[in-house]
C-alpha cells in the first residue's frame, strides 16, 4: 500500500479498563471524527472507531514502542498511514479538526 503524504499524529496507548486490560490501540488525538468531538482510534480488533480523548487517557498508560511496534507497523503498510508519535493533544490541532467536522467557519 502507498504511504500517505500526510502526517498524521498518534499516541499509542495500553488499555488499563476491565474489559479490554492490556489492549494497545491508537489515538489520534488531533483527528475528530464526529459532532462529539471524538476522536479517531484503531486497534488491532475492531480496526477504526471513534472515542473520547479524556476518557481514554484516564483508562490507559503510554505503551512502550516495543508495545505498538506491530500495531504500527498494521497501520502503515495495511491502511498506509505516516505517523508522527506525539505525547499529547494540541488542542489548538484538535479544535481546527472539530470545527471542520462541524463546519464551523472561523
């Protein structure tokens, strides 16, 4: 699959909830995908879905790049993104994101 010429930022994360207790997923914290405010997510089992920035930064730690390495790797040659691993959301990018899904005109 070709790469993507965008970049696109993403924070990888272990699960810590009671369900889903050590599942590493990807958050892609400046990528909102609905008039919730969600944001974009993709694991292994159920592929790409949305969530909630807070609420998955409470339920879950930082995963190690040993930890996300085949996720990773999933993403970029199965769906062909380029990542840029960041810490944490700029809620400067996030907002943009948002009143673009909302079609808010600044």
């Amino acid at each position: 699959m070709e790469k993507d010429n965008y970049k696109t930022d993403v924070i990888f994360r272990v699960d810590n909830s009671k369900d889903w207790k050590g599942t590493v997923y990807a958050l892609m914290p400046h990528d909102c995908c609905d008039h919730q405010g969600h944001v974009s997510t993709y694991q292994h089992v159920g592929q790409h879905s949305g969530a909630e920035y807070r609420h998955c930064i409470a339920k879950s730690r930082p995963a190690t790049p040993k930890e996300y390495k085949d996720l990773k790797r999933e993403m970029e040659q199965g769906h062909g993104y380029n990542f840029n691993v960041v810490k944490k959301q700029n809620y400067d990018k996030y907002l943009k994101s948002y009143y673009e899904v909302r079609g808010v005109k600044r």
